[in-house]
C-alpha cells in the first residue's frame, strides 16, 4: 500500500499538498514548492531489508536561500531535515511493537507543546 498522492502535510499549521515525485517498491518521494517564502520540502520514504531487520526512515527537509550574514548582497543555500527511523529485528518483533515504540518518542517528544523537542534542537541531553 502507498501513501496517498498528493500526500498533505501541515506546515505551520497549514496544509500543503506535497506531489509524489519519484516512486519504486521501496522508496517514495513527495515535493512541495513554497513560491511566496521562497522554501522547497521534500519528504521522502524509504523501507531497507535485511536478513534481520528492517529499517523504515521518513524525512522531512526543507530548502531555501538566505542572505550570508557576513556578505548580505550574496546569498547562500541553507537547509533543513528531521528524520524518524524504526530500525526493528523482524524476526523477533511485529509491526504493531515497532508502530508502539514510534509512536512513544513522537508522542514523547510532542508532549507539553513540544517541549522536550524544544529541547532537543536547543542540544540539551
């Protein structure tokens, strides 16, 4: 089964429709062009098998260009990506743990209007 094309994504609050731009058995990619702010998302899906385990990775990332704060008439690329990985034995474990564990840390990192996320990014441990 495959995500739904267009897939919508909240930003900011804001629903976007995000376009499948590339597909195979396991991987998918979707992009979303935000022409007034000048950012382009892209959020890709990947599933990797091996032997004894299976890893599902799903990443968000942004692109846009900014002015180079010690050069203001030249502009840089700057980016951004946030990654979930379930990286689970498959012998061992079904999709329902690994669903479970995942939804722990988002739920985890989401609590509190996202302030243990907060945390995160700011590089507390």
């Amino acid at each position: 089964m495959a995500y739904a094309d267009p897939l919508t994504v909240d930003i900011s609050g804001t629903p976007r429709s995000f376009v499948r731009v590339a597909s195979s058995p396991n991987q998918g990619k979707f992009r979303y062009n935000d022409e007034v702010n000048g950012v382009n998302y892209e959020l890709s899906v990947d599933h990797q098998q091996s032997r004894s385990r299976n890893r599902h990775t799903i990443r968000l990332t942004s692109n846009s260009t900014l002015p180079d704060p010690f050069l203001p008439s030249q502009n840089r690329p700057a980016s951004i990506s946030a990654y979930l990985v379930v990286n689970a034995n498959d012998m061992l474990t079904t999709a329902t743990d690994a669903q479970s564990i995942a939804q722990t840390l988002v739920d985890f990192l989401d609590a509190s209007s996202g302030a243990a996320l907060g945390k995160l990014v700011k590089g507390e441990v």
